[in-house]
C-alpha cells in the first residue's frame, strides 16, 4: 500500500507526526510512506527510515499535485488539515482521514475561557488520523533522525568546563509571546547554577550573546539578596567561564552556530533541557531527555506538551488572560506580560552527573 502523509510545517510539528509514519511504516502490509512537506523542513524527514520518500510544495500547488497524481497513493493521512490539503486531496482523489484540530474548542478557550479541550495530546489525535489503516499506538514516543556528520563532538565542540555536563537551555521561540524575556532568561540561568548551552537560531544570537556578556562580565550578584555562592568571595568576583567552581552558573551562546541538527545533536547529550512551547522541546522529547517547559500566552492544555518523557511544566497558573491566541504574538496584547514575567522559578533539579 502507497501511502502519502501530509504536514508542511512546522519544526515540532513534523517531529510531533513521527509516531504516525513509523507506525504506519511497521504496522501497515507492504507500506510505502511519501512524505508532503515545504522545502525548509525536507532535512527534518530525510534521515527518517520509516519515510521512502519525501515531495516537497516547492512551485505552485498545481505542481505539486501533478506530481503527486503520478504516484498513484492509496490513501492520504492529512496532518495538517487546512484548505490547502483539503485541495490536494479532492484534486488527488484518493481515500483519506484528516487529524481533528479542535479549532472551535480551542476558540472558546482563547475568547471566552471556557475549557472544553479534550485531554488528549495531540499526537493521539494524529494517529487517530491512521487509524482506518489498522495502525495503534505503539507506545514508543517521538523519533527524531540526526544524519551521519552532523552529530556534536563536545570535546572539540564546547568549552572544557562543558565537557563535564551542561544544561541545554532553548530560548528561541517563533512568536514573542512563547518566549522569556530576556532578564527573566539570566535569571532562571543563575539559579541552575551549572553550565548552560544557550541554543536557538540566528535570530536569537543577539539575545544570547546578552546573557552570555551578563554572567562574563558582571559581579557574581546573580544570587538572591543575602546569599554568597559557594566557594566565592562575598566581594565582586569576575567569572572565568573553565575556571569557575561547578557551582556557579557558565553560559556558552551556541545560538546560530549550529545548524538544527547539530543543536539536536547537542540537546541529545545535555544532562537536562529547559525550553519554550517550540520545535526543540519535542526533539528533547523525542531523545527522552528530563525537560522544563515554559509557557507564557500558550498552555499545555493545548495538547502539545512533552510527549512520553519526564517534563515539569513552567507557567503561570490561573491568569486570566491566558491563553490570548493558540500561536502567539508580536507582542503582549494587554501590555503586562504576566504570563512569562510572573512565572515562579521553583526549580528542583536533579542530582548534577560529572559527563567525564
């Protein structure tokens, strides 16, 4: 059977859709799974062994779907069940099933508050989607594919105090809203006083490197008032990143340096991960790491939590203007940002694990 999976974006939600082509790939007689996606996440699927194909929306629709027709699928399970797949499929012809997306029950979540959501994550709804197929849940959680040359060496990659363990922290998110500001960020980073790998995009270079310049180049005053970290001087203290003790926090702004799986590579052999609602905590997810999610004007409740893996859940419970949208903004639509600057900090980490 011919089989023709649809996503075309985005990161976490292409990662999100592995346990669909892997259990269709195992579970299904003779599948062969295409994948449909947009140009810029092809490399998310290319490493996938359960995927035998991947097209891509790389010209006009009508492209696309010629060169579809001519693969002649058998059915079309559509994860991501907007206008244009509902295209793609009548012009295709071919049996199919589509995802539910809960668009009127998350509505009345965002305007009017009224939680009717289902507690049910996302990637069950997903397989839902497989299901006239045969295909069951086959409780192994995500898959997350690095390609061979682009897996992090640590040794030769990071600093020496790094080589010991760090903590994998992803500051990047799409919209602003999903992301802590960035006094907010050196203050959760001072309190895992450990080493952090700060991972995100080109775009959040620049926010790294501030925090980053902030743990250099500032006295040691990143503890609550009153407190003396360990091992350090009450009087100003410069830090030296490999010199440090294990106990004060060292930042590495791997922001931008990495391509995406190279960061993969890098949350896979981080101790722990702390990441917003994006594509990073899913990888993270997917590689089973500990994770410490945090949510500003989106909520768990949405159904995209850590999938499958031990995760603690940082937000602010209660406010009533969360969630404002099931994405996210520009900026803060009531201008306080309550949702990311009011969130409370109470970390209890696990026991720290010299990586030598």
């Amino acid at each position: 059977m011919k089989i023709l999976v649809l996503r075309f974006s985005s990161i976490g939600d292409i990662v999100l859709t592995t346990p669909v082509v892997r259990a269709l790939k195992q579970q299904v007689p003779g599948a062969v799974v295409h994948y449909c996606t947009k140009p810029g996440y092809r490399g998310l699927l290319e490493a996938n062994p359960y995927v035998d194909r991947v097209h891509t929306l790389s010209g006009t629709l009508s492209e696309l779907v010629k060169e579809l027709r001519a693969e002649r699928f058998d059915f079309i399970v559509d994860l991501h069940h907007n206008l244009r797949t509902l295209l793609i499929k009548l012009r295709l012809g071919v049996p199919g099933a589509s995802f539910d997306k809960l668009n009127w029950r998350k509505w009345l979540m965002v305007n009017w508050k009224w939680d009717v959501l289902p507690r049910v994550h996302i990637v069950q709804r997903y397989l839902q989607a497989a299901a006239p197929l045969g295909v069951r849940d086959d409780g192994r959680g995500l898959d997350y594919f690095i390609p061979p040359g682009q897996e992090v060496d640590v040794a030769a990659g990071l600093p020496p105090a790094f080589q010991r363990g760090y903590v994998a922290f992803a500051i990047g998110a799409q919209h602003a809203t999903k992301r802590l500001p960035v006094e907010r960020i050196i203050e959760l980073c001072a309190q895992l006083r450990r080493p952090v790998v700060l991972l995100g995009g080109p775009e959040d270079e620049s926010t790294g490197h501030v925090v980053e310049l902030h743990f250099e180049h500032a006295p040691a005053t990143t503890e609550p008032a009153g407190i003396t970290p360990e091992g350090l001087s009450p009087r100003a203290h410069y830090f030296d990143k490999n010199a440090l003790p294990a106990t004060q926090t060292q930042i590495y702004n791997a922001c931008g340096r990495f391509s995406l799986h190279q960061s993969a590579s890098l949350v896979r052999q981080a101790q722990l991960v702390i990441s917003h609602d994006t594509g990073l905590m899913h990888i993270a997810a997917a590689f089973r790491k500990e994770i410490f999610s945090v949510w500003g004007n989106t909520i768990p409740e949405f159904g995209m939590y850590p999938y499958r893996t031990e995760f603690r859940v940082l937000e602010v419970p209660g406010l009533d203007c969360r969630p404002c949208s099931k994405i996210g903004y520009d900026k803060c639509p009531q201008g306080h940002f309550r949702c990311m600057r009011d969130i409370r900090f109470d970390l209890d980490l696990p026991p720290w694990r010299d990586a030598r």
